[in-house]
C-alpha cells in the first residue's frame, strides 16, 4: 500500500469566520458593520456600494451616530433602514473568502443587555416569552440544533435529559416549555456572486429591525416599581399633591353639597365660575389618580392595603355651632368613596359635601401610602394582562441597550 492510500481523500475542516466588513484581508475580527441607508432603493443600493471596493469606506462612514457608548438607530418612519454588512472568510493563512455555494443559511438576532448579560428574545412554539437568558452558543434557530446524543430513535433522543437541554437553549430554567425554544432570527442573505466577485469577498447583509409590534406572553412578573431610586424620585414627583407630606389641599367652595346636577353644571364651563372649575378639576385629578390608575376602591389584596392606608389621611370640615366653629375629621378613603360614586359612577342619588381641606399629613403616613401605591401599580399591571412590548423599556428610568450577533 502506498503511501499516498494513507492520505485524507477530502481537507480537513478548518475555521470560519464571520466579521464586519474588514479593511484588508487579514485576520481582524470586526463587529458587524451596520449602515444607516436613506436612499429609497436601499438594498440595491448597498449592493451597487458593496461591489465597488473603492466605497467601502465611504460605506463605514454611514455608521449610525454614537450617543456616548452605543449607537443611535433611527426607525423606517424616519426613512432611514439601519442595513448589517457581515464578511465570511476561513481562518487559514491568507483568508480566503468562503465559498457562496457552503453556506447553509445565515442570520442575525438582536439580544437585549440586562445588567450586563445578554437576553435573547424567544419563542416555545408560536407563544413570545419574552427577553429570557440563554446559552449564547446554542444555535438561535431550534431547526439548526443537532441533538447532544442520539440512541437511534427519535422518540427516545427526544426525552434524553441532554437533548432536551439542547431544545430549550441550553437552559435549565426553560425546560417547562414542551416545545422548542427558539429565537427571533433576521435572516442573512448572500450578496449576488456578481457583487461578491468584483468585491473579491463573500459578502452577506441584512436589514436590521429597531421596531416590533410583539409583546411577551409569559406570565406576568411583578413589575416591581420603585425598585430604584431614580425610579422612586419619578413615581413621588408622580403623585397627587394630595397624599404627599408638606403639600396642601384646599378647595375653594368648601361647604358645597355636590350631586350629580352640580356636576353637569360644572362640565358646562361657560356656565361655571371659576371657582366651581378649579374646585371640579381638583377632584377629578385626584379621584382619577386614586380610583383609576391606583384602583384604591377595588378588591384586590393590594388596592385594600392602600385603602387602609389612605383611611389614615384625613379631609378637614369647618361646622359652625352655636358662634364657635368646631373641625371635624372624616377618613380620607370614605370622602374619595363617596365622591367617586358623584363624579365617577355618576350614581342617582348620590352626593358628598366638599371638605374645607386635608388634614395635615405627617410624613411617616405619607411614606406607607406611596410604599402601598407601589404595590397597588404592581398588581395594576399583572391585571391588565398586557405584556411588555419588545423594545419598551421595563423601568422608568431604563435606557435600554442591544447587541447585535451574527451567526
């Protein structure tokens, strides 16, 4: 047997990589060039760029703008498409471009950077999870995935503790989902072999979305509002003057026996003073922070505590007796009760007299109120049942920041 039986029939497979467009061939592993196109014909634009070596440069400089450490997309509605430019090359002295014809398919995925670490957007069949952690070498297409172990049978590979790992992106935390985790891929497509040729590269570009009508449908998470202070300083700015410790409240008919007639009259502004005005916004902004978006007079676990704690504010009545005047108290909760069944509910029959002021409010009350509010808007959320949106970010205070990965 010679020694030329002993050879491999085929090359050994070697490395590939796939970068930014590089500025010479070498070995320089570059992030994925992205350009910001405003020409209407923008993918054949690109190409007609991408096939002439000499505007490459001119390409780089159509970046997006830097805005401190990241990049500033804009959306389509702006007119502006945000396209990614990628090069595959193997990894091998003088790297040469890779063959058009090897590649298998090719994409790109947007992760999301929560304290530092990557969240990729996922999907357990047609159900959007949401931004979740995954293993980021796991291919993103769940179809892409070779199974860790086979035993021959595919019902039996299906339940192997090391395939189903495999099926849910590497994550333990995931393998509930009976079906396969799988990204949200941006298809990668190849430049034409024309423009491939005359570049002298294998080029491949996609159009990189910065908008999304998706919205998670996992279930609802506690929002856990004010859980940092820049948030918390919002959410107190936020609040009605009215709980609020060093702030007053008082109207300017108090006495006024208010019912549904008076409110019609009030909504008729030519026919009001300005007095009844100021005294009908007053309490409809009040009712509508309390009632509406806090949901004080409900069922709930949470919208009773805080209407344990709004009982503890107090509204003020100046009643005149026998030429002396005497202050009466009555808990906040039950005026705003009373009120919201007027101006609210619009109940036949009903009314309230208007307070001549709230009571002075001491700090440590006012404090348990805006803790209880917090919890009252938790469960606010997770009742409207609305998932969070894509791109929508998940505190107050949060700018969020995305990375781009090509594969």
């Amino acid at each position: 047997m010679g020694n030329a039986d002993l050879m491999p029939r085929h090359a050994l497979p070697h490395p590939v990589e796939l970068t930014g467009l590089r500025t010479q061939p070498s070995r320089q592993l570059a992030a994925p060039l992205l350009v910001e196109r405003r020409d209407q014909e923008f993918v054949a634009g690109l190409l007609a760029d991408l096939a002439l070596p000499q505007r490459h440069d001119e390409l780089r400089s159509q970046a997006p703008r830097s805005q401190g450490s990241m990049l500033r997309l804009f959306q389509p509605v702006q007119r502006v498409f945000n396209m990614a430019v990628l090069e595959a090359w193997c990894d091998v002295p003088g790297t040469p471009r890779l063959d058009p014809a090897k590649i298998d398919s090719a994409g790109l995925v947007i992760r999301k950077l929560v304290d530092g670490q990557p969240r990729a957007w996922i999907k357990a069949g047609t159900r959007i999870l949401g931004w979740e952690q995954v293993d980021g070498e796991v291919d993103p297409a769940a179809d892409k995935r070779a199974p860790a172990l086979s035993l021959g049978d595919a019902a039996t590979d299906r339940v192997l503790p090391s395939n189903r790992l495999r099926r849910a992106a590497g994550m333990a935390a995931l393998l509930q989902h009976d079906a396969d985790i799988t990204e949200d891929v941006i298809p990668l497509f190849v430049a034409p072999p024309e423009v491939c040729s005359a570049a002298g590269r294998t080029l491949l570009f996609g159009n990189l979305p910065v908008t999304s009508g998706e919205q998670a449908e996992a279930d609802q998470k506690r929002p856990g509002y004010g859980a940092s202070r820049a948030e918390r300083d919002l959410l107190q700015a936020h609040l009605y003057g009215f709980f609020r410790s060093g702030s007053s409240w008082k109207p300017a008919q108090p006495g006024v026996t208010i019912d549904r007639s008076h409110v019609e009259s009030a909504q008729k502004k030519p026919a009001q003073s300005d007095d009844e005005r100021r005294d009908y916004e007053l309490l409809l902004e009040l009712l509508r922070q309390a009632c509406i978006e806090f949901d004080v007079l409900g069922e709930s676990a949470e919208a009773k505590a805080l209407f344990a704690q709004l009982q503890r504010i107090s509204v003020e009545r100046d009643i005149h007796i026998n030429g002396r005047i005497e202050v009466r108290q009555q808990p906040a909760g039950d005026f705003l009760r009373q009120a919201a069944r007027v101006m609210l509910d619009d109940e036949p029959g009903a009314s309230f007299v208007m307070p001549h002021r709230r009571a002075a409010l001491a700090e440590n009350i006012a404090g348990d109120f805006f803790e209880a509010s917090l919890r009252a808007l938790d469960a606010q959320s997770r009742k409207l049942g609305i998932g969070r949106g894509r791109y929508e970010p998940e505190r107050n205070d949060e700018q969020p920041r995305y990375v781009a990965r090509a594969f």
